[in-house]
C-alpha cells in the first residue's frame, strides 16, 4: 500500500506531509490517513475543487487559472508549493485533472497532473493520460500522486 510506505518514509526521514486535492476529492489524504501512526507525519490538506479557491487558499496565480488553465502542470506545480507555503510542511502532494463524465477547458477525460512539492521549494509535475471511468481515473490518480512522492523521498 502506498499509503504505509508514504508514511514509513517520512517517518524515517522526520518530515511532514500535506496535500492540495481537486479531483481527488481528498482520496490522496484518505490514503494516508487510513495508516496507523499517520499524524506523526501528516499536517493536513485541502480540498480545492475551484478556480477561486485554488487562487485564494493556495495562491495559484489567476493567470495560470485563465492561461494553461486548473488542469495544468503551472496549477498543479503551484498547488503543490502552496500548500507546501499554507501548511508549513516538509513535503506537499498535488492532484488536479479531468474524471469525467465530460472534458474540461478543452482537456479530455483523464487528463491529470498531480505534483509534489519538497524542501527544496521545487515541485516535480508529472502529466498522466488515464483510462477508465471515474471512479477508476480518481483512484489511479491518488496513486500515481503517491508513487511521485515515494521516488522523491527514496533519491
């Protein structure tokens, strides 16, 4: 499970995790909560499922809102430094996409970014063009979010 070896790595290193969730609906936070012994790492998170609550809790710049757009990799790399910035964690995930049933700003169903953001105040972006139905593309975007953090806090 993703979720236990998020939280034993982070233990193991002494840092914190918080995560900024759109299309997830806070899955990613759930993930790692479910693991006994998560609040020794785990700060918090947000779920910002609009435009101006990105831009208002998060920071996201508004001409990234009406340029790339929310499903971007600019709005999932400042989602990711702003919770970073809001929570005062060491680490923060980001999670922004399409799960359907319909595109949006012209992007297709399963369109995903999702983000993280270290103590090097750098964030690492990775777009995903995911399959299956809602429910499945939520799902492998709270892993594929996940598995971004796993291969940082390994290097």
């Amino acid at each position: 499970m993703a979720g236990r070896e998020v939280v034993d790595l982070l233990v193991a290193r002494g840092e914190t995790l918080a995560t900024a969730e759109s299309l997830t609906g806070g899955g990613v936070a759930a993930s790692v909560t479910a693991v006994p012994g998560a609040s020794a790492v785990f700060v918090g998170g947000v779920v910002t499922y609009s435009a101006d609550l990105k831009v208002d809790l998060l920071g996201v710049p508004q001409p990234v809102i009406a340029g790339p757009g929310a499903v971007s990799d600019e709005c999932a790399r400042a989602m990711a430094l702003g919770a970073r910035t809001l929570t005062g964690a060491d680490w923060a995930i980001a999670t922004t996409g399409v799960a359907g049933p319909t595109e949006q700003e012209g992007k297709p169903v399963g369109t995903v970014f999702v983000a993280v953001a270290g103590p090097a105040d750098a964030a690492d972006v990775r777009r995903l063009a995911l399959a299956g139905d809602r429910a499945a593309i939520r799902e492998s975007s709270c892993r594929a979010a996940l598995d971004l953090l796993i291969e940082q806090l390994r290097d």
